[in-house]
C-alpha cells in the first residue's frame, strides 16, 4: 500500500541569528502574504489547504504571515521510500517592528490539508533548511480523518 505524505519547512535560526528564507530552500512561491496584528483570528483557504492562526499566536507585534509553496516532485527525492509528496510548504513570518523572522509561536497554528489521496498512514514531515534539507517526522502525530464521498443534496 502506498504511502502519501506532506512536507513542511521547520525554520531554524543560522548562527547569525536569522532564519533562512524558505524561497532559497525549495518554496519558491509566495501564495498568500497577510499582515496580522496580535489580536487576529485568522483562518485562511488557499485550496485544499486550510491554515488557522489563534489570536496571539506571533505574540505582541504585528507579522506578515506569508504561505510558501514547492513543487513536490522536487521533494519526492527526500520522501521515505514508498511515500508520494502531496503538499510542500512553508510558512515565513516576518516581525513588522523588527524586521526579524519569528521562529516560535506563542501558540500552535492549526493545519488542515484536504485529498481524496490521504489515507490512514499518511505522514507529516518538516524539512530544515540545510544543504541537502533534512527530512524528518513532524512530532505531532497527524489527526487524520477520511470522509466518503457521497451525492451532494
């Protein structure tokens, strides 16, 4: 049975102290860029993907929250064997006052990704930005749930 899984980027900080920008590491595309204040409720549809920002999640300073994507053949390379990549993508938030990546959250950001492809054993996996990345299991274990198709009424 095959397996399918999505990647996501894990931004961590270089010895500088700045994240790296996840265009130079296999997201190219920017498919949404929003500015959020503090106190934002944001729940975002981009497709099949669904991201929801709790208030407070960036803490106390305004963010531009951008949506990166990949192409997921140019993962398929990184992907356990007998896995198919089905979504790469990345998240690059930006402090306003600052100018700084945030590289924690104040609170979990809620991600939803909809496929007739998931299945049961599909996988979440975050992607460092190194050279080669490094590929491993994201430590929440996925909620997955499979609904049947049926007739609309």
């Amino acid at each position: 049975m095959r397996k399918w899984l999505w990647l996501s980027a894990l931004l961590v900080s270089t010895a500088l102290g700045q994240a790296p920008d996840p265009s130079q590491y296999g997201f190219p595309q920017v498919v949404a860029s929003l500015l959020v204040q503090p106190w934002d409720y944001v729940r975002m549809g981009l497709g099949s993907l669904v991201l929801t920002v709790p208030s407070g999640a960036f803490g106390r300073d305004p963010v531009r929250l951008e949506v990166l994507t990949g192409d997921p053949s140019v993962w398929q390379a990184y992907a356990p064997q007998g896995q198919k990549v089905l979504l790469a993508f990345a998240l690059r938030v930006t402090d306003l006052k600052t100018g700084e990546r945030v590289l924690t959250f104040a609170k979990p950001l809620h991600f939803a990704f909809y496929s007739k492809d998931i299945r049961p054993q599909s996988l979440y996996l975050n992607v460092t930005f190194t050279t080669p990345p490094t590929v491993t299991p994201n430590p929440v274990k996925p909620k997955i749930q499979i609904f049947p198709l049926g007739p609309r009424h």
